[in-house]
C-alpha cells in the first residue's frame, strides 16, 4: 500500500459513492483514462445533495478497454444497468474502469 504522496480526487453521484462503500461497486467507469497510477489514493467525493468527502480507496489497476469488453469483464462490479452503461458511454469507443481497494 502506497503511504503518502500524490492522491486524487474522484466525484461521484450519491448512489455511486454508497454502492463502493457497502461494497458492491468495485469498479468506476469513466469516460476517459484516469492519469493515475496502480496504488494511488482516491479521496471519494459524494457529489449533490451530499456535497461530502465520504471515504477513500486506492486504485488497484486501471484498465483501457472497448465498452463491450468491459461491460463484458466488469459488468458486476459497476452498480449500474447496461443500459446505463450503454447511455454514458455513449459517443465514445473506450471505457476506462478503475479496480478499487482498500476502501474506508
């Protein structure tokens, strides 16, 4: 576990940011490729009406993948439907998932 250094702040709507703390989110999708490391710390920002630091976790690996393989390997680990899945990432051909750990 990395002490120290770089951490990064991740924003996520209310219903995200329970779902990784009672554990059964251990995903996040975005968009576009996270710059951050294997290891580095992620300060959980619970977005509107919480508008709260709520936890903390670590990145375990990020990987880069088109959204049928990673709604393929990753679909149980997101929180959402694929039709959800399907609406964000909409437009574009990549997914970028971020594995957790260590989350408090």
């Amino acid at each position: 576990m990395k002490v120290g250094g770089r951490a990064v702040v991740l924003s996520l709507r209310p219903r995200f940011a329970e779902a990784i703390l009672n554990g059964s989110k251990t995903a996040e999708l975005r968009r576009q490729r996270v710059g951050a490391p294997a290891g580095t710390r992620l300060i959980l920002y619970s977005s509107s009406p919480v508008m709260a630091i709520v936890g903390t976790a670590f990145i375990a690996q990020v990987d880069m993948l088109t959204p049928a393989r990673a709604w393929q390997r990753y679909s149980g680990q997101l929180a959402l439907s694929e039709l959800e899945f399907d609406r964000y990432l909409e437009g574009t051909s990549n997914a970028c998932i971020i594995s957790l750990r260590n989350v408090q």
